[in-house]
C-alpha cells in the first residue's frame, strides 16, 4: 500500500502533471464563474484534449476543471445572486446578503476556504473508504451488478423531484442508445443502422458534449440570456478572522460530511448536498433569523458540501464503475478511453494510479483554494464577456474536438444529434442525468442480465435467492415508489 | 390536461413500441437464454408501461407545465448554420469555412461585423493551433 501511494505521489509530481492540474483549475474556474457554463460543459468539451496526453496529464487537467469550477461557481452567487453552477445555488441565500453589507471580500474568501475545506474531507473519505468498498464489491456477480445498475439508473431518476416518470423515461431512452453496436455477449450487429463506424456503439464523448455542451448553448439562445455586468473594485478583506473561523469550522465540517455522503449518491450532486447542508446548519443553529441574510453559517456549510460531493462521487465512480454525477460520468469516458475500467478492478490491477486520483484531487483541491483567494477580482471580471462570444467558442471547441476524437464526421453528426435532443428535452424538463447515466450503465446492465439469467438457466428467482441483489432490487422499487407517493401526499 | 406531457409520453411510447417491433427482428436466443433481441424487448416494454403513465399523468396534470419555447427562431437558425458547417466538412481549406461560419454565427448572434471578423479570425487560429499544429488532428 506504501509503495503504491508513492508511485500515484510520483506520478502526480511530475511538472508536466501538475501543469495541466494548474491548466485545468485555472480553466474550471473560468467555467464556474461563468454563469451558464458549469463544471459538466467544461469537462465535456475538454475532455477530448485529454486524449493526446497520457492518462495521468489527461485525468489532472479534467480533475482540476472538476475542482476548479465549483468554488467559482459561489463567486457570481456572492457577488450578483445568480449561481455559476448547479451547486452553488445555497451559495446566494447568504454570499449575496454579505455582499450587500459590504462584506463581498469576506463572503469570497469563506467559499474559497470552506470549499478547499469540503473537497479535503470528501477526498479523505474516498482515500479511506474507497479500498474497503472496491474490496466488498469484489465479491459481486452478475446478479449484483445487474441489481447495482438498475438501483442506479432508479435513483437517478428518483431525485429528478417531481420528473420521477420523465427520469425514468430518459433513464431508458440511455439504454436504448446503449443498444447501438454490437450485442455484449455475442457480437450481433444491433442498431446500427447499416454503418460500420456504429459497430462499436455510439461515441460517448460527442453525446456529452452535444448534450451538456451544444444543448446548454441552445437554451441560452432560447432565453436570450444576457451578459452581466459587475463590479468588482470594492470588496473588502477576505480573510475570515479567527472568531469568524470559529463559527465557519463547525458548519463547514458538517457541510463536507453530508456533501460527501450525499455526493457518494449516484445522480445526487453538490446542489442537492448544499440545500440539505444549510437546512440542517439553520435547524441546529442559534441564530436561524440571521440564515438567508447573510448569515456566515449559512455560507459555510452550503459551501463545503457543494465541493464535498466531488469525493463521494468519485468513490462511487471509482469503485462500483457507477457515476456519482454528470462529471463523473463524463470521466469514466476518459478513463475508457486510457484503458482503464472503472469498478472494484480498478484498485486490484492499478492501485498506484488509485492514489494518483487521490494526490490529484488533494493538489487541485489546494490550488482551486489559492486561484478563490488570489483571483476573486480577475474571476469576478470574466463575468464581463459576452455571451454570444462564449456561445460562439463553445460550439466550435464542441464540434473540433467531437471530431478529433477518432476522425470521424458520424461524430460530429452523434454530437449535433444530442444536442438536439438535449435542447428538446431540456425544454420539456426532462433531467438528462438518467440519459447519460442509462447510456453508460447499459452494456454493463444488459451484460450481467444475460449472464445471470444463463447461470439460473433463463430463470428470474435470482432476483430473490441472492441476498445482495434482492437487497439493489428492493432499494430500487422504494427509490422509485417514494418520491411518488411524497408528492402524491403532497398535491392537494 | 399538460399538451407537453402528452407529446412526451406520446413520442416516448411511439420509440418504445419501436423498440419491442425491431427487437422481434433481432435472434431472440436458445430456449430460455437470452439473445441480442431479449434486453430491447425488456427496454421497450419499461418504456411503454412508462409512456402510460406518463399519458396518464398528463390527462389528470391541472397545473400549467408548459413553458414557453422562447427564441425558437435563433434556435433553429443557429442549428442550420452547425448543420451547413458540418455537411460541408472536409470541403475547401478548414481556416475558411469555419472563418465563415464563426463570422456569420457571430452576426446571428448580435455582434457588429467588426468584432465577428476579429472573433472568428482569433478562433479559427486557435483551433487550428492546438488541434492541428498541436495535437496533429487532420483538420482539412
């Protein structure tokens, strides 16, 4: 274990690694702070420019955008009450009333420390958890895995709030797209529509970045979204002071906890983590009044547990092979695509670059403090560019770097396709979480299906006689039965 | 009544009928294992009990879901500019069609003819840099 932790430090180490972490974090930034533009679009459109590099120089420039984006996020939430990304939408209850009362500086300063703050406890859980999981979920067959990814795609769809149908709906149009190709077990061509560049399935990275790249431009359009304009001379001290620090810690911790376990849940992100975070800081506080105007609490907590469901994601990413979030997602791709196959395996046959992961997230975690700190006035400048200038370079670094994946202009046509689709959807408030998420776990689903059916010879009792499976099976029918019957119980 | 949920469960369903159709083409297996058409089947039929209840939930839905489909006009108009781009892809130099296209998405867009034409030209050369010169992508 030693010895590999220090060859996954090495790796990290090298200076051409820690400048594409550098890149990266420097580049997640722009795209949290950008509102419209969140850590999924980034890593969606640069995650073909890691495929040139080696694993360890791709995976740090698309971590570093992962890290990056989301404490920049707080940045336009704190400075003109509109969240950069998902995550960061608690962010505004409290950053924004503090900006108000001149404290725009101190409001800056506590997201760019309490989110380092939740990314390092969540990156703790993954480096302390993650073995014993992978080590667990060895033991898992076909039938587990078979219940693993229905539990996932379920519960995706679960949390899509009152669009449980639609969630589910889009969870199964994922895995229809996932029958494109060749069958899993036996090599017949399916779906493919007479094309041979289908035969291997559709591209994963051009649906991404057709669907949370080229679709998010297309909303904006629709929406005839504005440029912003802020100013950001008159900010203020940023550090907190040590009485300040002694009513961020304890929220902030609490934060990084429930950011991280709700993080480890898959399709469940850092903006869910960072409402449930500061309900429960206002609930156990002294001074509830204070939350929603400006409260320092508040700020904290919803802060760490936005970034603290990075590392929960990665530990479900990591070691089940089932995305955490959206960006997760997007990183299994990468991690395909350099031959490595996210799930227990991973820590079995590449332990070392396991704790590359780890020393990566710690270091870009460390960096994205130090880019909150130094670059809140430059960052909060960069709100300044046009949108249709962004829209413009969104779509053509989209469809270059679709293209540049393998050469192939049915690429460009899967990544116009999705974006399409992404915009239709997205219009009718169907979640895409579950597309992708279907899309992914579909080979994985429809392969171990088959395998366990051939192993209780095409008999479905299997479902019940595996402890494990019938556990997924039954966590799988509550994550779909409950959210109706709230909102059931919840319409008049 | 939601018309939004009602064309979602209905395209929904038309794709999940498709489905179960096209996977009676596909070998269905030996005896009771499954073949390449057996998961298709199963993902259509979720899709169709899904779409049902979708449709059921759109006859009995009082709220307003819809929402406006807002610069639709933009929308498509920007869509068929990327779909002359990429038919046209592999046709002429690659720094003058998508000099071209960034230009006139620009003007789409809003931007004044002076900013599209140094945009475009400051895009182009980036993409060109890093992919073509960079990383050795065969952009022609």
């Amino acid at each position: 274990m030693g010895a590999d932790f220090l060859a996954g430090l090495h790796a990290t180490l090298q200076p051409s690694v820690l400048a594409f972490l550098l890149a990266g974090v420097a580049l997640g930034a722009v795209f949290g702070a950008l509102p419209g533009l969140t850590a999924t679009m980034g890593v969606a459109v640069l995650t073909p420019l890691s495929f040139w590099v080696s694993a360890e120089q791709g995976l740090a420039m698309l971590l570093g955008i992962y890290c990056g984006a989301l404490p920049a996020g707080g940045i336009p939430a704190i400075l003109i009450n509109v969240p950069g990304t998902p995550a960061s939408i608690a962010a505004c209850w409290d950053g924004y009333p503090l900006a108000q009362q001149g404290r725009a500086g101190l409001a800056l300063g506590v997201n760019a420390l309490l989110s380092a703050l939740g990314q390092l406890v969540s990156i703790l859980f993954l480096a302390v958890a993650a073995f014993p999981i992978a080590s667990f979920a060895l033991r898992f067959g076909p039938s587990e895995y078979f219940g693993l990814t229905l539990f996932g795609i379920s519960l995706m769809a679960g949390v899509s709030g009152r669009r449980v149908i639609p969630g589910l709906l889009a969870g199964m149009l994922g895995l229809a797209l996932s029958l494109v190709g060749l069958d899993p077990m036996t090599a017949y061509p399916r779906y493919n529509f007479g094309l041979s560049e289908f035969l291997d399935g559709i591209s994963f990275v051009p649906v991404m970045i057709g669907l949370f790249g080229v679709s998010e431009v297309l909303v904006q359009i629709s929406e005839r979204r504005e440029s912003l304009v802020v100013d950001a001379r008159g900010l203020g001290r940023i550090f907190p002071g040590v009485a300040e620090w002694k009513t961020l810690l304890p929220s902030g911790l609490a934060g990084a906890g429930i950011g991280t376990l709700v993080g480890a849940v898959p399709a469940a992100g850092g903006d869910i983590g960072s409402v449930i975070a500061w309900e429960q800081a206002r609930r156990f506080s002294k001074d509830k009044d204070e939350f929603g105007k400006g409260s320092l609490r508040g700020l904290s907590a919803s802060c760490a547990s936005s970034n603290a469901a990075i590392g929960g994601a990665m530990t479900t990413m990591l070691t089940l092979g089932i995305p955490g979030d959206a960006v997760s997602a997007i990183l299994i791709g990468a991690l395909l695509t350099h031959g490595l196959q996210p799930g227990p395996l991973l820590f079995r046959d590449h332990r070392p670059f396991v704790f590359t992961i780890v020393c990566l997230l710690v270091f870009a975690s460390l960096l994205t403090m130090l880019v909150g700190l130094v670059g809140a006035r430059p960052l909060a400048r960069v709100l300044k560019v046009p949108n249709s200038w962004l829209w413009t370079g969104i779509l053509l670094f989209g469809t270059v770097g679709s293209y540049a994946l393998n050469n192939a202009v049915v690429d460009l046509w899967a990544m116009f396709a999705a974006g399409v689709v992404g915009f239709v959807l997205r219009k009718a408030d169907v979640p895409l979480g579950p597309l992708v998420l279907g899309l992914i776990l579909g080979p994985m689903m429809e392969a171990n299906l088959r395998r366990a059916l051939i192993l209780s010879r095409g008999d479905w009792i299997f479902t019940l006689t595996q402890p494990i499976t019938l556990f997924f099976l039954v966590a799988t029918v509550a994550s779909v039965v409950l959210p109706l019957l709230r909102r059931r119980r919840a319409s008049p | 009544m939601s018309r939004r949920e009602l064309v979602l469960g209905a395209s929904f369903l038309a794709l999940g009928m498709g489905l179960v159709a096209s996977s009676y083409a596909l070998p269905s297996g030996l005896g009771r294992l499954p073949g390449p058409g057996f998961f298709p089947r199963v993902i259509g039929g979720v899709m169709v009990l899904l779409s049902l209840g979708l449709l059921g939930q759109a006859r009995r839905a009082t709220e307003p879901l819809r929402q406006g489909a807002g610069d639709l006009r933009t929308v498509l108009l920007v869509l068929g500019l990327l779909a002359l781009y990429l038919l046209g892809w592999g046709i002429g130099p690659f720094a003058v069609r998508t000099a071209l296209f960034l230009l006139l998405l620009l003007r789409l867009l809003g931007q004044p003819w002076r900013t599209g034409v140094t945009l475009s030209l400051s895009l182009t050369a980036v993409v060109i840099l890093a992919f073509r010169i960079g990383l050795r992508v065969p952009l022609e």
